[in-house]
C-alpha cells in the first residue's frame, strides 16, 4: 500500500484521537497525531521560547512529553495554531508523513481542508459541545487533575470559538468528508463506522 492517506478532522473530545489510533491499528497503517506537534510548540513557547522557532525545530522526541496532554498545554496550543508562522513551519512535517509507504493516518483539523486535500478518505468527527465536555472532564478528572465541569465547557467553547474563526486553515469538514456525529454513540460503534466508510475507498483504490 504506498501512501494511502486518512484525513480525520474535528473538534476537541470528539473521539477522533481515539477513533483514528483504532483506525491505523486495523489497517496496520501508521498514525499521527497532528495536535501533539501544536501541543509541543505550545509547551516550548509556555517554556519561554518563540513560536516560530519552536516549529522549525521541533524533534519527533518533542512529542513523547506527558506533560503536552494537560489544559494549560492544551490551551496554549489552541493560541500557537492561530499564527500563520506556526502552521507554515509544520506543514512539510505532517505532508511527509501522510505519504509514508504503507499508509498513514493523520488527525487534526485542517487535515482533508489544508495539509491533505488530496486525502483518498476525509473524516469529519463531532459531537455536542455539551457531550464533549463531559468526555474531557472525565479524562481530566481520571488523571487527578482539579477541574469543575463547567470550566471544562467553557474551555472547549472557548477552543471551538478559536479554532473556527482564525483566519488561516479554521476548522471546519472538507466538502467531500464523511461525518460522523459521536455525541450518542458508543466508542465502539463510532470505530467501527469509520472502519466502515475507509474500506469502501480502500476497495476503490485497490
């Protein structure tokens, strides 16, 4: 299989993280996590660095950090994706690695609209953002951090908001995506439905 490439986009606590890790391990195809890079320069930049630089050097080690999965991470990593600067220094690391021989996945979310538009399957994951507040805060909450459910709520209306009105690359479903409403759906059935939807391309493109 050489360079068959999955485009999953979607707000934050869609499922798609969960979705597209499932999706690669099914396929045997290689994953990438595209938020990690914006996490990662984020982490650099709360470090004190600047931003543009922490994205033209940004290592494959860079995204191996616990620390990189936290609000304040999370939050600032919201922020750095804004700039142009940012998103331009990032660009040729994930379109190589979306034409790796042997397949990849990639999720983010401007996958199918900017990094790959040429994706042979484009996913658009969502759910309310009242649904994915409650999955975020139980994540949180799990790793013991103290969080109340309605600054969780606020926080991921805050990061729609951001992510949806920046002018370079804003989230949104490419027009040829399949998407997939998670917000009454069990982690399970969505995995499955997206497995469903690559294989009908996966038979086309064989």
């Amino acid at each position: 299989m050489n360079g068959f490439t999955i485009a999953i986009d979607g707000p934050a606590a869609a499922g798609k993280g969960t979705i597209s890790k499932a999706v690669a391990a099914h396929f045997g195809f290689a994953h990438l996590d595209t938020g990690l890079l914006y996490r990662a320069v984020a982490a650099k930049v709360l470090a004190g660095a600047d931003a543009e630089d922490a994205a033209r050097t940004l290592a494959t080690d860079d995204l191996e950090d616990e620390s990189l999965r936290t609000p304040a991470v999370a939050q600032a990593a919201s922020q750095v994706a804004s700039l142009p600067a940012v998103r331009s220094a990032l660009l040729a690391f994930q379109r190589s690695f979306a034409q790796r021989a042997g397949g990849a996945v990639l999720d983010g979310r401007d996958i199918g609209t900017v990094i790959c538009p040429e994706a042979d399957v484009k996913l658009y994951v969502t759910a309310s953002a009242e649904v994915r507040a409650a999955r975020r805060y139980k994540e949180l909450s799990d790793k013991g951090l103290e969080v109340t459910p309605q600054t969780v709520l606020a926080d991921v209306q805050a990061r729609d908001a951001r992510d949806m009105g920046r002018a370079d690359a804003p989230l949104r479903p490419a027009d040829d995506a399949v998407q997939l409403d998670t917000s009454q759906m069990g982690i399970a059935d969505a995995i499955a439905a997206a497995v469903s939807a690559i294989e009908g391309k996966l038979n086309q493109h064989s």
